[in-house]
C-alpha cells in the first residue's frame, strides 16, 4: 500500500526542486549551527571540568557535533540532487546513491532527536556529577603545594564569585572540611591546638568560610569566620539576620546554569530537527515524483510522489532482512573456522 500519495504536475515538480534547493541550503546552515551550539556547550564544560566528577554529560556536545557535520553533508547532496531535478536527463544518476543515503539520513535525523531527549534527560547525570565533583574540590581546596592540586583553590574561588554561590549545597559545607593548610596555622595558638585536638581526625573545623563567599552587594563588612558566634560581632544574630555571604550552593547554580543552556540548545535543536526533516520528506516526494519520468518521451508529463511504496512495516523489515542475513552468514562463518581450528589444536 503506497503512504501518502500525491500528484505532481511538470509546474509543481519544478517549484518542489526549487523550493527544495533552498531549505536544504538553510538546513546546510541548521547543520552548521548544531555543529557550533555542540562546540560551545562543550567547552563550557570543560571550564568546570574539575568540579565534575565523570564525563558522561559530554555525550550531549559529543553528538551534537557528529550530527552537525553529518547534517552539512547529507544537506549538500540533497541540494545537488535538487539542482539535477531540473533536467529530468540528470536525475537518474543518483538511483544507486539514494539507498545508502536515506538509511545515512534516517540515521542521523534520528541521532538528532535523541539528542534532544538527552539535553532534557541528563539533569540527574548532571546533579550527581557535580555533587561529587565540588565535595572533593571542597576537600582539596587547602592543597596548593600538592601536585595536581594546585590549582583547586583558585577554580573554587572563580566559580563561586562567578555563580554567586558558596559550598556544595550551602556555606555550611565549609565547615565540615580543613579548608585552611597546616602551613598557614599557628599551632602554638591556643584556639587552633584547642580545635585540632577536638576533632577525632586532627583537622582545624572551625564556622568560617572562605572570602569568595562573600556577597559585595551587602552593606555590612564580610563576616566569614565565626559565623554561628553572636557574641562574637557586634549587633549579629545569624538565626535571624541574612547572612551577607552566598547562601545558594554552587551545586545548583551550576545545574540551573548547564539545564538552562541545554535546554536552550535543545530547543534549537528541535527547531533544526524539524527543519531536516521537512528536506528529508519533500526529498522523497521529489525522488518518486521523478523516478516516474524516468524513460519517457515526454518529461512534462503528470507523476505521482509517496513517502513510502510500501506500508511503514514492510519498508522497515525490507532494510532490515539484508542486515539480519549478513549477520547471520558471518556468524555461521566464524563458527565454522572455528570449528576447522580444533582439530588442529
């Protein structure tokens, strides 16, 4: 049963090629904007590279940019084959290219759409990357002189000045880790002997955090040690007075900032996906519709054009029976060399 039939007059048929032409040149372009949102989502990644704790999120810009450069290709050749439409004598010698290039371009429209669901799905992934990634960052913040580490402290401070916020999930993180390095404590002090010897594991734990906490749009001088200490500031009550350090956690300014450009990006991409797959369906009315031309006299001729010749379960078993038999001689092939190797052994 043919799918969607119409009918194509010689005046049709040309607007069709013509019109064809065009958008698969801006989808040329759609590709190429995929392949650019893909490099730039992926770089803003990398700059917080240290605060994330596994590179699974980098699927999402990884096949952002395949498809993008698949996209230019596939939209080159459609337009190629637009411009021989215009000379029904030109056409045909596309039909053995038109098979491999619709299952490439199934392929990565397809790709395309997943993508978008992973933009929208991958929050969780996000979260708990992150989550990991700024507990050890927190950790490792006082290892200046360590190998690897050096870097840590400045990377905290940057992102918590940038994004305007302070610790994992609140300030309140600083206090559970020695974010001070032994080299700059005066272990002859009383106070810092004190808190060393409290803590089981001989850490310096103490209510402050560090000055990029602090938020400049407040008009009292930072207070960023002895935060939960009244008495030790003048008219200070930090159970009801707001604090004038950041109180959001870097986790989810971050996860705010990385959804909101995915979901930005997403919604591009859908916009691109549906875009591609408009040249991809008028492709397919232009091939049939030409593909009845074919041998005639007469090239002004009426012609029909369809999606599919077939219905939509017999075309998908058509392109995959030949699969599914490939497979199966070559697993049949590596079982008998195995079995001719055993008798050797």
């Amino acid at each position: 049963m043919v799918l969607m039939k119409m009918k194509f007059p010689f005046e049709k048929r040309m607007k069709l090629a013509q019109g064809l032409w065009l958008l698969s040149w801006m989808a040329t372009l759609a590709g190429a904007l995929t392949f650019t949102l893909g490099c730039f989502l992926k770089t803003e990644l990398r700059r917080r590279a240290e605060v994330m704790d596994n590179t699974e999120i980098h699927a999402v810009p990884n096949t952002l940019m395949i498809v993008g450069l698949a996209s230019l290709g596939i939209n080159y050749f459609a337009g190629r084959m637009c411009q021989d439409a215009l000379d029904a004598g030109r056409f045909p010698r596309w039909k053995t290219f038109l098979q491999p290039y619709w299952g490439v371009s199934l392929f990565f429209t397809l790709l395309m759409l997943s993508t978008v669901i992973m933009s929208y799905a991958m929050k969780g992934n996000l979260e708990w990357s992150l989550k990991i990634g700024l507990k050890n960052g927190i950790r490792f913040y006082k290892d200046t002189d360590t190998p690897g580490r050096c870097f840590q402290k400045q990377t905290i401070d940057r992102l918590q000045m940038e994004f305007q916020c302070c610790g994992n999930t609140d300030f309140k993180d600083w206090f559970e880790v020695q974010w001070i390095s032994n080299r700059y404590l005066d272990f002859s002090s009383k106070e810092v002997k004190d808190r060393v010897k409290s803590n089981v594991d001989g850490r310096y734990l103490f209510d402050g955090v560090p000055f990029s906490c602090c938020n400049p749009s407040s008009p009292r001088p930072c207070i960023q040690d002895r935060l939960t200490n009244n008495s030790a500031h003048y008219n200070y009550e930090h159970q009801t007075e707001e604090l004038n350090i950041y109180i959001r956690g870097c986790r989810e300014a971050l996860v705010n900032y990385y959804m909101g450009l995915m979901n930005t990006i997403g919604a591009a991409v859908l916009s691109i996906f549906l875009v591609q797959s408009s040249v991809l369906v008028s492709l397919r009315y232009l091939q049939t519709a030409m593909e009845a031309v074919a041998g005639q006299e007469n090239t002004e001729i009426e012609t029909e054009g369809y999606l599919l010749e077939k219905g939509v379960k017999e075309t998908i078993m058509e392109y995959v029976t030949p699969m599914l038999v490939f497979l199966q001689l070559n697993q049949v092939g590596s079982e008998d060399a195995e079995a001719g190797e055993t008798p050797a052994k």
